[in-house]
C-alpha cells in the first residue's frame, strides 16, 4: 500500500474512533439519552406551619385540595413534582405552599445515573382574601 492512503486510512480510523467516543461519553452524560426507571427521593410527609392564630384544620384541607388542584392544571411542570405538597405556611394574608421536586434515575446502556435538579423544591403562593394561586414565593 502506499504510505498517502496508509495515513488517510489511518486519520479516518482515528477521526471516527474520537466520533464515536465522543458520541457515548455524550450519551452517557446526557440524561435524556436514556429513560426514568425511578426515583431517587420519595413524596415527603405533609408538614404544616401555622402561627398562634391558626385556621381550622379544615382551611389546610381546602388549601391543600387547591394547591394539587393547581399543580394537576400545569401538565409542564406536573411531571417534575411530587403531586402532593410537602409544606404548607400559613401567614397573614396568604398561604406559602411547596412542592418537592422529584429526583429522577436515568438508565442507559445497563448504567444508572441520578440526576439532582437545580431547584429542589417549588414554591406556590395561594391569596386568603380571594384565593388567587401564583407560582412563587409571594408571602410575606
């Protein structure tokens, strides 16, 4: 063989093994590459703070029913949270209710690889006087 088509050869070996790898290392790093195959956190237990004057168990239920109710009609952001709420505030004039983010487990190519959100939790305030919801943390 001629030493010009050794080395062409050669270059389009080595270029295509750095494609290649470059290709899987990618692909394993990435996460959307492979698919959810569970979680790595689990839905917390409610906790609920409320000052000395609290409201009747009743108005944490109603708030409660509204904020998963908020959650269910943002089908975007519903399939990255917990569906029930992890924390409910009650103050003065609102309610502060959060929402933990859930903690995927990717699989790819036989390797798991969990990936920590940025945010962990989500944050939706919900008005006393008229009950309006805005995504959030609005309370003071």
């Amino acid at each position: 063989m001629r030493p010009i088509i050794k080395r062409l050869l050669l270059m389009a070996v080595i270029v295509g093994g750095v494609v290649v790898s470059g290709y899987f290392a990618l692909a394993l790093l990435t996460p959307q590459f492979g698919r959810i195959v569970g979680y790595a956190n689990q839905q917390p237990q409610l906790k609920i703070r409320q000052p000395g004057n609290a409201s009747p168990a009743a108005n944490v239920e109603h708030i409660r029913q509204l904020a998963t109710l908020h959650l269910d009609y943002k089908p975007e952001i519903r399939q990255f949270y917990w569906p029930e709420p992890s924390v409910i505030e009650e103050h003065d004039t609102c309610w502060l209710v959060i929402f933990t983010r859930k903690v995927p487990i990717y699989r790819w190519l036989g390797f798991e690889e969990v990936v920590r959100p940025v945010d962990q939790v989500m944050f939706l305030t919900i008005e006393k006087r008229d009950e309006t919801a805005r995504l959030g943390r609005w309370c003071e």
